[in-house]
C-alpha cells in the first residue's frame, strides 16, 4: 500500500492511500476543467500529480525520515512521455504543484521546469500504472479558437486555467483529510444562494426605486435597455453611462440575467481601488436582502499570508481557499489581474472559476498603461475561450477595442465588442450637468483664495503633500476638511459622513483631496476644482460637482488649474496624461467631456505611449519568444505588477474595535476572519516610509512568533493625526528624540 497523506495513527489505518488520493483529486480536477471544456486535462493533471509518491523514499518520509524527496518531477516526465505534443505543458503544472509554476529554462527563485527534468529521481514502484489509469490523447479544448499574434500566449493561459484546477482540487481534497484528523469534521466551503434567486432579490429592491424625478425616470430606461440584452451570446461588452445614470447596479442586474441566461456560475464584479471594495460589496448586500451577506464575497487584502511551511495545517489551508466558489465577487484590480499572470498556487487557485463568469470592469479605463496590453489580451482570451463575459463599465470608455479600421482600432485588442448602453451620446447630453473650464496656472496662494471664495467646494490635487500643505493653508477656516489615503478606511468614511451633513444643512464645507474622491464617492457640490490630469480623472472629479442634478449647469463648475508650485509637478506618468489632456482641449474647448473627446483623449494616449509603453516589460514577445519549452511563468508573475512601488500595510490603532482584533490574534488559530476586521484600519505606506518607522520603533508586529511581521501595528500613535492621517514622511518624524514610544 502506498499513502498520499499521514495521521499520527502508527498503525496507518486511517492514512489515505495515494490511489484514493490521485482518482480523487482527477474527480474534483475534471469538475473544475469542465468549465471550459478541458476534462481530460484536469484528469491526467490530477492523476499525474503526485506520480512521485510511488516511491520508498517518499514512503519512508511519511513515516517520519528526514530526507527530502521529490515527487512532483516524475508526473511531469510521464505527462511528457504520454502526450508528446502537448505533454511539455502539463508538466509546468504538474511539477510545480507545490512550489508555483516555475520558467522553462531561464533561472528564478524555482529551478527552471528544465533543469528539473534532468534531475535524478528515485525509482517508481510500477504498481502506479495498474491502480490509475490516464487518459487518452490530449487535445485543445472543443472550439477552443487560436490567435496567431499570441498563440503561446494561449498556451501559457490554458496551462495556468488547469493548474488552477489541479491546485485548487489537490487543496480541497487535501483539506478534507486533515480537517477531519485535526478537527473532526470537513470544513464546509463554497455555496451561497442560486443566482436566479439573487435576481428576484435584486428585482424587489429596484422596484422600489420612484421614477419621481427625471434623472430617476433616465436611469429606469437605461436599466430596462440595458437588461433587455442579456440574452446576448457571451463576449466582450461596453456599458457606457455618465456618472450618475446608475452603472452600479444596472450592471448587476444585466450581469445576473445575462449569466442565468445563458448557464454561467457567477459575477465578479472588479474594482479599480481597495479604498471603494467594501462600500460597493455593501451597495450589493443591500440591494440583495437577505441574501446578501451569503451572496457577495469581497477579496482584497492588505497583508500577506507568508511563507508557511506547514503546508498541511489547517490554518494554512484555510488561508488559502480564496478560490471565488461564490455567487458575486467584488475584488480589486490589482487582485484580478494580478492572479491571472501569477504562478503561486494560492493566487492560481481561483482562475477556473472566472471561467463562465460575468466579469464587470468598473471604471475599465483605470488600467495601468505599462501592463494595457497584456492586461487587454488576458481579457480577451477569457472571452474567447473560457466562456467569460467582459463588460467594460465606465463614464469614460476607453478605447480598446480591435476593428478593420487601422486609425482606430487598438491592435491586440478587443474584437466584437458590444455596447450595451442607450446610445451613449444621447445619456450624456441628458444627464450633463456641469459646465468645464481651464483656469490656467494657479499658485498654492491663489489656490487658497479659490477656496475660500466659495462656500462649498472640493478641491482635487495630485498628491499627498500637496493635499496636506493645502489643507493646513485653511485649517483654521470654518468648513475645512481633508481626505487621503494616509487616513485608514475607517477614519475617511467618518469624514466624509461628516462632509455629507455639512453639505446637506448647507453649511461650510471646503474639502481638500486627492484622487481618492473620484472613486465612486457619493458627493455633491456646486464647484469643484481639479489639478491637471487625465481627462478620465477630471471627468469622474466633474461626478462629484451637481451629481444629482439639481442645479444648472451654469451654477456647477468643474474648473481645471496647473499647478504653478514646481514642487507639487505631478510624476511624470501622471504628467503624460494631463498633457494629453491639454492637447484635446485645444480641440474640445467648448464639451471636453463629450464621448469625442473623451474617445480623442484615449486615442492620443495610446499613440504617444506606443506599443512599446503599453506593455513595458514586453511580456507578451516574451511569452511568444520561449515557446513551449521556454515559457517564462516566473518572469511574468514577477513583472505584472500593477502596484510596483511595494507598498505595506500598517494598521492604526483608531478605536477599540481595532484594538479588540488585534488582542484576539494573541489566541487565533486562524487570521482570516480577523485579517477581514483589521483591513479597513490599515494605511499602506512605501517601503521607504516603512523601513523609516519600523527602524526607529514606530511601528511594531503583532504576535511575531506566530505571524512574523503579517501585522504590523502602529505604537506611536502621535504620528497619526485626526485631520491629516499617518506622517511617514517628514523628516523630523522620523528622529528619535521626537518618538512617544
């Protein structure tokens, strides 16, 4: 009898033996490659992977040698030597089940799947071949349709879709064994209400919704239109709607008829900033009643699980089981993309679920431009073979779609994209409300002076310390508020609870901000300035300036300036887009928020950058380059960073919740539930900030011989200010002498 897992039982009576095991994790494996039509993948995946057990050494492992042995490798060399055409890529997966996918041949923190096969491995005990049985010839998956511009491209996805199959089947039937040795009883997963029930919930909700005004009667009739096109056939789809026509819930809406329509398992609903996760997953528990706290599971963390070498724990595995098994999913960008060129299993674990998705892009045109490409081809390819719907949501339509018309197609891009709003330009000449205009230059004096004409305004510049200098300018004055991600989540909604009322009792309220605003808050105000940048930016500022249109245009002005203090310049990614912007405007003076403008502004963007730019670490010609044998899954996880200034997360003792979780990770057995709680008080600082405070004791870990620095908590709680938030960053911070430890 050969064993997959072992007990502290001597006997062995209850270990589970390595055929149960290998037919058992093929099951679960062929389910999930079932999604898009690739079981006898899944199937040889899961038998071949843990090939490498039918071994004495590894055998003697389990009954407590030291020694180490792989058991990864051999699956590979039978998956090669079975399947000669396409065994070299399940042998990625297969070998790297453990430790990650790793490069075919160039050298990274896991041995290359080359040097790998010319290790020498111990001898199998042929009796492998008589207790399972792999599948027949392997082919691409029915219908599965191939580009000629990124052919390894496909090959590389598919082999990442199946890993996430194979992982994802090995941990739940991993988990099952150890759960009940270690607790007694399976850990229940998954699940959550049907979608079809979910629908009606959301129909109750929306019925009460008055069509009392007519910006309401507007948004009952994009709703209507827009569901009416959910019998579609899956693809690539545009939901063009100015703030404030209702995309939020209008593409819910159409994401759950269009996926009961046609017998796909989900929503994921992906956002641009983790700052707005949580208020939309709220906005949909709503909406959804009393399913909603079943129905929606938000994925987004600001802490590392670490390197854990207790594979087999509960808590490990438990760590790992984010694998999307949930009606609606509300995550962030960097979470969706980032796990669809990742090679680690916990990030791969969730892709086979995308596949037959509804997957909602809000605000798509927040993409970072040095990933556009491979970011846009990923897409596509969920599209094209894995049976997903991609709606791109926004007020400001990027453009990325692949037509016939050279000038004005996005090479590599979306093709048939589909759009699904009422004419897009008639929505925005009926729900405008503001009028636009450049300032010009404006010094920090100047800028004080606009500030204070008004009784109400924001004021959006583009970075922390501009806000901060700003802020304290007319700190003093009645009214003044500041908002920024050095707050944690916690500290700017009750912020901006309090901006809500003053602007509601009509009182002073001038807010200074960063971006941060733009995103999806729910705000009003008669005037809004905005420093210079995208258009895209400035119109979603313009979103907060007469949003529920109560005013005139005329009275509601979104006025742009330049910055004439040389020291608050954007950076120059962000300078790109305001000259990009300023360009356009030389061309749309009089409606530079128009759908022609907004097109105009993407197009001269893309065209400046170049393909080159558009995909900066040319990931793409990488994949391509290395063929079968050289695909580089280490490099592309390592390169496709959508966040790349590797920022950490410090969590502010703001208030006794806070305090209450952080004592309860003193006698936690797991932390996912309290990593949940903690989120919304953490303020992510650059690595450079970090190392600063950490070095003179500013901050400290929690429970570091249980979690390393997972948790590090802020003990100078002076650094943290109720109006401006964490200083990371002033000098005379970061002295000794000035620390109250």
């Amino acid at each position: 009898m050969h064993y997959a897992h072992s007990s502290s039982n001597p006997d062995k009576s209850d270990w589970q033996s390595l055929e149960n095991h290998l037919k058992a994790v093929a099951r679960l494996a062929i389910e999930r490659a079932s999604r898009f039509g690739a079981p006898a993948w899944g199937e040889a995946a899961g038998l071949l992977h843990d090939v490498g057990k039918y071994t004495l050494p590894f055998q003697r492992r389990l009954e407590g040698s030291p020694e180490r042995v792989d058991h990864s490798t051999a699956g590979a060399h039978i998956a090669i030597e079975t399947y000669p055409q396409v065994g070299h890529l399940l042998a990625y997966l297969i070998a790297g089940h453990h430790a990650g996918l790793a490069n075919g041949r160039d050298v990274g923190e896991r041995t290359p799947l080359e040097l790998r096969l010319e290790a020498d491995l111990p001898t199998l005990d042929p009796v492998w071949q008589q207790e399972i049985g792999l599948p027949g010839e392997l082919e691409p998956p029915p219908h599965f349709q191939m580009r000629r511009d990124r052919g390894y491209f496909q090959y590389a996805f598919l082999a990442r879709m199946v890993f996430s199959c194979l992982v994802d089947a090995d941990f739940v039937d991993t988990e099952a064994f150890y759960a009940v040795h270690e607790k007694g009883v399976p850990h229940a997963r998954g699940g959550g209400p049907p979608l079809d029930v979910l629908r009606d919930a959301l129909n109750q909700h929306l019925a009460t919704f008055k069509a009392d005004r007519d910006v309401n009667r507007l948004r009952g009739e994009i709703l209507s239109h827009v569901r009416a096109q959910a019998e579609l056939p899956p693809g690539r789809f545009s939901l063009t709607v100015p703030t404030g026509g209702g995309k939020t819930l209008t593409s819910l809406a159409f994401a759950l008829d269009h996926a009961i329509a046609h017998g796909m398992d989900r929503v994921i609903y992906v956002i641009p900033f983790t700052s707005i996760v949580e208020q939309n997953a709220a906005v949909f528990r709503d909406a959804l009643g009393k399913h909603g706290k079943a129905a929606v599971l938000e994925h987004h963390s600001a802490f590392d699980a670490g390197d854990h070498r207790d594979r087999h724990s509960i808590d490990k595995l438990r760590r790992d089981s984010e694998n999307w098994d949930a009606p609606i999913i509300v995550t962030t960008a960097v979470q969706f993309f980032e796990s669809l060129f990742a090679a680690k299993t916990s990030r791969c674990r969730k892709l086979h679920n995308i596949a037959s998705s509804v997957v909602i892009l809000d605000e798509a045109q927040t993409m970072p431009l040095p990933l556009l490409r491979p970011s846009v081809a990923a897409l596509d390819e969920l599209a094209l073979n894995y049976r997903t719907s991609i709606v791109l949501c926004t007020a400001t339509q990027p453009a990325l779609a692949e037509t016939d018309d050279s000038e004005r197609s996005f090479v590599g891009g979306l093709r048939n994209l589909r759009e699904l709003a009422p004419e897009p330009e008639c929505l925005y000449r009926q729900l405008e409300r503001v009028s636009v205009r450049h300032i010009g230059p404006l010094d920090d004096e100047a800028l004080r002076d606009e500030l204070l004409a008004t009784d109400q305004v924001l004021c959006i510049v583009n970075n922390r310390h501009h806000a901060r200098s700003l802020f304290k300018s007319i700190a003093d004055r009645p009214g003044a508020y500041h908002l920024t991600t050095s707050m944690c989540a916690v500290h700017r909604r009750q912020v901006l609870a309090e901006i809500r009322l003053a602007l509601g009792d009509g009182q002073f309220c001038r807010v200074i901000s960063t971006s941060l605003i733009e995103a999806g808050v729910d705000v009003d105000f008669p005037r809004v300035l905005r420093a210079e940048a995208g258009l895209d930016s400035i119109a979603q500022a313009a979103g907060r300036c007469n949003r529920e249109g109560r005013r005139s245009t005329s009275d509601s002005e979104v006025a742009i300036f330049a910055t004439a203090n040389d020291e608050w310049a954007p950076p120059p990614e962000l300078k790109q887009f305001a000259q990009a912007t300023v360009e356009v405007l030389r061309h749309h003076r009089d409606d530079p928020l128009s759908l022609a403008a907004i097109e105009a502004y993407f197009r001269l963007l893309y065209w400046q950058q170049g393909p080159q730019r558009l995909d900066r670490h040319d990931l793409l010609k990488l994949v391509e380059d290395g063929r079968l044998e050289g695909l580089p899954f280490e490099i592309l996880e390592q390169k496709f960073r959508m966040i790349e200034n590797n920022q950490r997360a410090v969590i502010i003792p703001f208030d006794d919740k806070v305090r209450d979780a952080l004592r309860e990770l003193a006698y936690a057995e797991g932390v996912g539930g309290i990593a949940r709680k903690l989120q919304p008080y953490t303020v992510q600082v650059p690595q450079q900030g970090f190392v600063a405070l950490e070095r003179v004791g500013a901050i400290a870990a929690i429970e570091p011989d249980k979690f390393g620095d997972q948790f590090m908590v802020l003990v100078t709680e002076d650094l943290y200010d109720e109006r401006l938030g964490l200083n990371w960053s002033e000098p005379t911070y970061m002295k000794t002498e000035n620390l109250i430890l």
